[in-house]
C-alpha cells in the first residue's frame, strides 16, 4: 500500500516537472524569437536582439536624470564626441574615451584654479600686511595698537580660512549624496539582470547587505568623519593662537580617530562583499551546472533546445548586465572626480600661499595656512575613499554574475 502511494507520488511530481519546463521552454522560445530591429548589415544576432529588447524595457529614468544632471554641470569641460544621452553609452553608439575624459579633467582643474587666484591674493595680501603690522610694532614701540590690529587680521584670515574648509566639506557631502542616489538607482537594475543570468543566490545576498553598506559608507563619512575632520581643524588653529595653552594632541587624536574608522569600514566592506559574493556567485554557477545537466541528459527531446534557449537569454543577459555596470562605474568615476578636482584646487591654493609666504616670516599665520591645506586633503581622500567603495561594489557584482557564467 506505501509502495503504491509512493510510485503515484512520484509519477505526479514527474509529470509536475515536465509541466514546468515545457512552460519555461516555450517561455524561453518566444523570448528567443521575438522581433528584432533589422539594421543596415543585416538581421543581428539572437543574443543582440535579446539585449536589445532588455534595454528599452529597463527602468532607467533615474539614471537618466543623474547623467543629464552631470552633462550640463560639466559638459562645457567635454568635448563634443563625450556629450551623449545615458542610453547611446549603455548601446554603445557612443563610447567613452579616456584621453578626452581626463583633458576635461585637466581643464576643470585649471578652471578652478583660475578661480580661486582671487583667494590666493586675499590671503597674501592680508598676510603681508600682518607682518607690516608686526614690523611697524618693532619700531614704534607701540605694542597695543599693532597687537590688537593684528588680532582683527588674524581672525579674518581664521574666518577665511574655516569657510574654505566648510566650502571643501559642503562640496564632499553633496557629492556623497548624490552617489549614494545613483548606487540606490543603478543597484535593483544590476541586481535584476543578475539575478536573471541565475545568480540568483548572489543576488539575494547582495541586496540587503549593499544596501546597508552604501547607505552606511555615505552617512558614517558625513555625519561622522567629516565633522570630526573639521573639529580637529578647529582645534589646530586655535592651537596657534596662544604659546601656552594648545590643544594641538587632541586635534591630532580626532584626526586619527576619523582616518581609522574610515580605514575600518572599508576594510569590513571590501572583506564582506568580496569574499562571500565570490563564494554565493560559485554556488549559484554549480547549480545552474547541474540543473543543466539535469534538463540536457535526462529530458527527452525539449530538454537540449530549453538549455540552449535558456544559454542564448542568460548570454543577452549578461552581455547587458556587464555594460550597464561599465557605464556606471564610469558615471561614479565622473560625478566624484568633478567635485574632487575643486577639493583638491582649494588644497592647492592653501598649500602654495603658505609655501610663497613663508621665507616672509609670520610663523602662526603660515602654520593656520598649512593646517588648512592639510585638512583640506583629508576630506578629499575621505571623497576619494567614498567612491572607490561604491565603485568596488558595482565591480564586485559584475564580477560576481560573470564568476557564475564561468562555473555555469
């Protein structure tokens, strides 16, 4: 009586399989044979047709706005073979050219610095005009008057200065933002196609875990490590306002604090994404292997024609997922480099002044002037740190759905 129940069991589950893949095997035949746009050379190929077909049905509106968002900011810095919409890059009818994206690059910076010529003249004319006030002290023997002139100098040149680095930090924090939303836009959109190549497991894994970590990555920077960043600034100027009461070693201490968390959290994510991504990515391609097998040997007639559909669907797939995740590396790249070059111009501007200055004299000033070109670089390498995890994690999630195709 068991034996029987068992053997109707297993007729019914049989007959259940072959039901499901004839659905998916017809599925995937009219997904193979759709129409495809016929061009000049000819009928394309199947695989071509697919991707073609996947990429007007993608949600991509988002992305669209990011990247027109970046054309106009700084299209005038591009020359005319780099200005193009989202969808001829991701089609390929445009390419991006290294050699013309980084001669923008060069200009945007010389833009910047030509820009901030007009600090960099405030600050040695009130520099110099700070040690006229200490020399005219030495003469006249009338220390009130010159100290309390070169007071109200200082403070300027302490305002100044201090907005500069609120500028550098607003700069870093908007841009943080800004790739924070376009990871949050672009990651459903890669995690779909992969998911669609079979890495299904990858993408489960991936989902949650670089959610979390992108949004945390952007607010820790933020709300964490920059203000401290600029605190420790503070501090260190003030230290040299007075002889006696510095407060230079816990600025010094802030400083590292807010360099070891960020050097901490990078390590946990890089670690995290890429070890168990590579291993979700391995199992995902051994299942697919066997479920290959499986159809191709063991189900007659349709199983080799479902397994070859279901090869030429995946190859479309990821032909796809791999350009989309190109484009976006290449947009992240774009909307953190543009920001950084104006980071980088102020620490520049900041660090000249105190170098062409100093044979001058005026020990604290050049010391307040040095300071803020120091601190100025560590909020770009906080950007800089920012967008490499993001580009990490795009990279690491096309690699993950290509480890899959290789073990598949």
């Amino acid at each position: 009586m068991h034996d029987r129940i068992k053997r109707r069991l297993v007729k019914t589950g049989q007959a259940s399989f072959r039901t499901f893949i004839l659905f998916a095997v017809l599925f995937n035949i009219l997904c193979l044979f759709k129409p495809a746009p016929v061009s000049a050379e000819g009928q394309a190929s199947p695989v071509q047709s697919i991707a073609d077909s996947q990429i007007e049905s993608l949600g991509i509106d988002e992305i669209k706005e990011y990247w027109e968002k970046v054309a106009s900011e700084y299209g005038g810095f591009l020359p005319e073979s780099q200005k193009g919409s989202f969808m001829e890059f991701v089609k390929g009818e445009k390419n991006f050219d290294l050699k013309q994206w980084a001669g923008g690059f060069v200009r945007y910076m010389f833009h910047e610095l030509f820009v901030h010529t007009k600090l960099l003249g405030t600050l040695i004319l009130l520099t110099v005009f700070s040690m006229l006030l200490q020399t005219m002290q030495n003469a006249f023997n009338q220390p009130a008057v010159s100290k309390a002139a070169y007071g109200v100098i200082y403070l300027v040149l302490v305002i100044l200065a201090l907005n500069s680095f609120h500028v550098a930090m607003t700069y870093a924090q908007e841009t943080i933002d800004e790739m924070m939303g376009f990871m949050i836009a672009l990651l459903p959109l890669l995690l779909a196609l992969m998911a669609s190549v079979g890495s299904i497991a990858a993408a489960a894994f991936f989902h949650p875990v670089i959610v979390f970590l992108v949004s945390t990555s952007g607010l820790l920077v933020k709300n964490f490590v920059l203000p401290l960043l600029f605190l420790s600034a503070l501090l260190s100027i003030v230290s040299t306002m007075s002889e006696h009461h510095k407060v230079s070693q816990l600025a010094s201490l802030l400083r590292k604090v807010a360099a070891g968390t960020l050097a901490l959290f990078f390590t946990v994510f890089l670690t995290v994404m890429s070890v168990q991504g590579a291993a979700t990515a391995v199992t995902d391609g051994v299942t697919i292997k066997a479920a290959k097998f499986v159809t191709g040997n063991f189900i007659p007639v349709v199983g080799r024609m479902f397994t070859d559909a279901a090869d030429t669907v995946m190859s479309a797939s990821v032909l796809l997922k791999n350009t989309v995740g190109i484009v976006g590396m290449a947009m992240l790249l774009i909307m953190a480099a543009f920001p950084a070059i104006k980071v980088l111009a102020l620490a520049f501007i900041y660090s000249l002044a105190a170098a062409i200055l100093q044979p001058l004299g005026g020990g604290s000033i050049i010391e307040c002037l040095s300071i803020i070109g120091k601190s100025v670089l560590y909020i770009f390498a906080s950007l800089a740190t920012v967008c490499i995890m993001f580009f990490l994690a795009v990279t690491l999630i096309v690699a993950a759905g290509n480890i899959t195709l290789m073990v598949r």
